[in-house]
C-alpha cells in the first residue's frame, strides 16, 4: 500500500499535472495540502472519473486538504479537536482531514508556516502543533496503523536544509517548532523517511526564485510520520523528485511511503 503526501500549491492550477503524477505514480492513497479551492469547486469529477474516491476540507484561496484513495474512504474527520478532547474547534483554516483506507488511519496534514517570527502566526502556529498532538496522542490509543501525512513546514535539523544560515531566523526552523514535531516522535511515531535513508539530503520543497531547483538549494518539510503498528509494516519511504521538473510543477514534490498491507 503506497501512501504518497503532496503539496500540490493549487488543484485547479496544477491539474493537468496533479492527473499525470496520479496515472505515473499510482499511489493508493494520495494526500494533498494546500489545495487552495472550496470544497465545491475541488475537481471531484475528474478524479472520480478516474476511479479515485475524494475528500477535501477546501478553503477560498488558501490552504485546504484532500484525501484521495483507490479504496473507500471510511469515518472522515475534518479539523482538528480542542486539545481537551472537546468538540471541533472552530479554527477557519481548513488544515486537516484524517480517515481509514484499508485499516490505515491516515491524516493529510498541513501545517501553518507561522512566519513572520515572533508574532501571532508564530503563536498560531505553535498552538497548532499542540492540538495536533493531543490527536496524534489520542490516535495511538486505537493500536492500528497510523500515518500522519503532510506539509509540516518544520525543517527538522540542519541536515535538512541546503543552507542552514539562510533559514537562521525562520519559523521552519526555530526551536519551538522543531520542539513541536519532536514531541510527535517522542510520542511513538516514526519519521518514515529518515528511517529509510538516515542521512543526506532528502529535499522535498524548492522555491520557485534563485534558481533553487536546478541548484538543488531545497528543504525538507514534508513528512510522513507513522505510529508503532505502521512502522511495523513499512517497507519503502522515498521522494518523488520528477514531478518538481515538470513544467508549471509545485514548488514542493510528492514524498511516499510503502507499507505491507
């Protein structure tokens, strides 16, 4: 079972290569960020058409998540709850959508950028992280396979980045924020890719200015964190570097993993 996560910086825009990457690649569950569409203008048909069952929780202009699978989508959620287990929030920033697909509980996750730094994006930010990880605490009390897929807009380490001393000031990379996904590993969860190839660059984000992509100046942002019953399953986790040479691509790539389902 591949599970791809994908930033794809607007369906509507990147639609003829969102489809091309989907009948390349092939995965079984694809999940996007940043689809930048309400839930009823999201091309539904022609992924339908196709052969893909779909779930968003869009947002006009900004942001918004997708799932879509090769197999019925069970029990979505959208948004994420209170930190106190309580009712959804009423966060109007559409960021989150989680549902099972064969077993897997699967989350498309994207998570806010909080720059500028210090000021209430940051904090945003932060806070954000918090309840998602009261979810994720609360997803390993149901010991089943878990992945939490998606554009974390944290760079974890150093390693990570082309150019460290470029990023210095940065939410991606200030302490709280890399605090905030550690408490996701801590908990249990598993960094699919770093468990695969441990060290080097393997970049997943490339800026559209200064030549980033031909220079290979990226970062790695998009993860797919598994908990202990997925990470018992996993047999590949990789980057998808082609679609970012495409013409008209996102700035960001697909990253995947593979688990023995």
């Amino acid at each position: 079972m591949k599970i791809a996560t994908f930033n794809i910086n607007g369906v509507k825009a990147r639609l003829p290569r969102l489809l091309e990457w989907l009948d390349e690649f092939s995965p079984d569950v694809a999940c996007l960020q940043e689809i930048k569409s309400v839930d009823e203008n999201f091309p539904r048909l022609e992924l339908e058409d196709k052969g893909w069952n779909v779930e968003t929780f869009g947002q006009k202009s900004f942001n918004g998540v997708a799932l879509l699978s090769k197999h019925p989508i069970e029990d979505v959620k959208r948004a994420l709850p209170a930190v106190d287990g309580g009712d959804e929030t009423e966060d109007e920033q559409a960021r989150y959508i989680e549902g099972t697909v064969k077993g897997v509980r699967i989350a498309s996750i994207y998570l806010p950028n909080g720059n500028p730094q210090p000021g209430p994006k940051f904090d945003y930010k932060l806070a954000w992280m918090k309840r998602l990880a009261a979810r994720a605490r609360y997803l390993l009390t149901l010991e089943m396979p878990v992945v939490l897929a998606g554009d974390y807009n944290v760079i974890p380490h150093d390693e990570d980045c082309h150019n460290p001393a470029a990023w210095v000031d940065d939410a991606l990379t200030q302490p709280e924020s890399r605090a905030g996904l550690r408490t996701l590993i801590n908990l249990g969860y598993l960094d699919a890719i770093r468990q695969i190839t441990p060290a080097g660059p393997m970049y997943s984000y490339w800026d559209y200015q200064r030549g980033a992509w031909p220079k290979d100046h990226g970062i790695r942002i998009d993860h797919l964190l598994l908990s202990p019953q997925a990470a018992d399953l996993l047999k590949d986790a990789q980057v998808d570097r082609l679609p970012r040479a495409k013409e008209k691509a996102s700035d960001h790539t697909p990253v995947w993993v593979e688990l023995d389902v």
